[in-house]
C-alpha cells in the first residue's frame, strides 16, 4: 500500500472518518452529477415479476422510483438506470485509492449493501446520531459542491474506539446539540468521504436558504458478518440483462451466489472464505471495556444519554400539560 493510501487509513482509524478529492476527471464529475439529477426525477415502471426469483427474500432493490423520506430527502437506488452512471461508479470503485482502503477495511470478499443517491435540502429535518452495523464501511460520492452551511453528514470524531452502544440512543436529538463536537462532511463535487459505520453519525440541517446537497451513498459488507442478499431487477433500464450490464466490479459487487453464504440459527451470513484474512473493521465489531478511561467514558456517555432523555420526556409533559 502507497504512503497516501496508509495516511488514509490511519486518519479512517483515528478519527472514524477521512476525505479524499476526486479520483475522477471532470468530465465524468460533471456527466455523473448532471446524470444523477435527472435519475432523481425520473420513473419508471417496475413489476414484481421483473425481480430475479432468487435469493428468495423481500429486499428488492428497486431502482425505478425516487422515494421522499421522514427527514426530506430523496432517495434512490441509481445503479441499473444510466449507463453513465453505472460505468463512472465503476471507474469510483476500482480506482486504485479507493480499491486499497475497501479492501484495508473489508478485506477481498465485500459486497455492497447500499447504492444510492441521498438528496438533502433547505427543507430537510435533522438525522440524529447514530451507529449503524459496526462491520459496515461507507463512502459518499459528492454530486455538487457541499460547505459547512449545508445539510450535510457530520461524525463525532473517534466515537467508533468507545465500548458503548450508541445504536439509535440519541438519534432523536438534534445535532446541533453537539456542535462544537462534530465535523461535517465537506468538500468539493466529486469528492469523496470513507467512514466506518461504527463511527456516531448524522445529519445537520442547512443553514442556506436554498440548498442542493447531493451524494451517492454506498455501504460495504465484509465476509463473515450477517448480510441479507438483494434480488435485483432482471433487467436494468437500458439493458435486457441486469448484472451483465455492469461492469467487472459491479456486477462482482452485486451477484447472487448461494454459494457465497450460509445460515446461522436462521441468518444468512457472507461466508468468511479465509480465516486468515486481517480487515481493519474487525478489531472495531466487539469492544470490550478493557480499562479505567474506558469505563469513565462509558459513564459519561450513559450518564450523557439518560440526561437528554429524561429532558425529552419532561419536555413531552409539559406540553401535554398545556394543552
């Protein structure tokens, strides 16, 4: 591994979280943010039938619609709908950068989990902090140019190091809150964000009075954790075939094999094929408390957390009360 990709890693390590600029020519940042828009606001017709029958679940990853969220965003699930799209998130994936740091965290065998274009705006709510599955490791592709006063990600730096479940303890709680602690996701069109999911994350409102905050999510599943496989769309937009239609690393990224997988008391789990393999994110999964600043930290997260509810259930009586 390069010295960049090492300085890359080791501030992913420290801080839970690192920016890279565009590993992307600016004709294909532009083609791919011009494309993506016109995705947003774009339908198609999608019948349950046009899903490969297997795996036999019901995670669909429909690409035909864009959906309106609880927090006013707009979500879409964008691979299978552009060709453009598909061979520039192509070109993303096997870059060399980010190829060596996917694969420092993930090891060989990853799957993608999520593939999607999150639109915020002026109008959209908080995110509150959060973990999601501390196994997952995420990029965000920016699609327009993102600054401090957009309503952007923001990470509480070094929270993935914490032997605390966060999960969704304070995700009903403005970020604001936590202001002065938190770095938002900033940068350049074309840009990209790699954050472990472990890390404590969200969404801070815009502060402009029109804003355009765009970026194509994507999350990444290391072999030898639970994972739910998608069926997916028999054909793409513009293709007869779905997976043949992608290129190498897609479709590998995308494929159903049952081989790939087993079942562990009822969950399907991405077979780990080498016992042997090191990925950084496993040494993250299962924290124990292991000292005296871990237990003082854990206590000031749980006394933190039992804090801000107890003043959200005063604050749900009082206007009980004055109604």
């Amino acid at each position: 591994m390069r010295e960049s990709e090492n300085n890359l890693v080791a501030e992913i390590e420290k801080n839970g979280f690192a920016h890279l600029a565009s590993v992307l020519d600016e004709n294909s940042i532009v083609n791919l943010s011009q494309e993506c828009k016109k995705i947003l606001y774009s339908e198609f017709i999608q019948n349950e039938d046009a899903y490969s029958q297997f795996p036999d679940t019901q995670k669909f990853y429909r690409n035909n619609i864009t959906k309106k969220t609880a927090y006013n965003t707009l979500n879409r699930n964008v691979i299978g709908v552009s060709p453009t799209v598909d061979s520039i998130i192509e070109k993303v994936l096997t870059n060399k950068d980010v190829k060596e740091i996917l694969v420092a965290f993930c090891g060989q065998d990853y799957k993608i989990l999520t593939c999607a274009i999150r639109q915020a705006s002026s109008l959209s709510t908080f995110v509150g902090l959060h973990q999601d599955a501390p196994y997952q490791f995420s990029i965000a592709v920016f699609l327009n140019d993102i600054s401090e006063r957009s309503a952007t990600t923001v990470f509480y730096n070094e929270t993935h190091k914490i032997p605390f479940k966060f999960d969704s303890k304070f995700e009903a709680f403005d970020t604001k809150i936590f202001n002065k602690k938190l770095t938002p996701a900033i940068g350049k069109k074309g840009d990209i964000v790699f954050f472990m999911n472990k890390v404590l994350h969200g969404m801070k409102t815009g502060e402009n009075d029109s804003d355009d905050s765009a970026v194509i999510l994507m999350c990444f599943h290391p072999c030898g954790y639970p994972y739910l496989p998608w069926r997916l769309p028999i054909q793409s937009s513009y293709s007869e075939k779905f997976i043949s239609s992608l290129g190498p690393e897609l479709a590998r990224l995308f494929r159903y094999d049952k081989s790939d997988y087993s079942v562990n008391n009822g969950e399907i789990i991405l077979k780990l094929k080498s016992q042997n393999e090191h990925k950084i994110i496993d040494q993250y999964v299962d924290q124990k408390v292991k000292s005296l600043s871990d237990i003082i930290l854990v206590g000031y997260w749980y006394v933190t957390y039992l804090f801000f509810f107890t003043l959200r259930v005063i604050r749900k009586l009082f206007r009980i009360n004055k109604k």
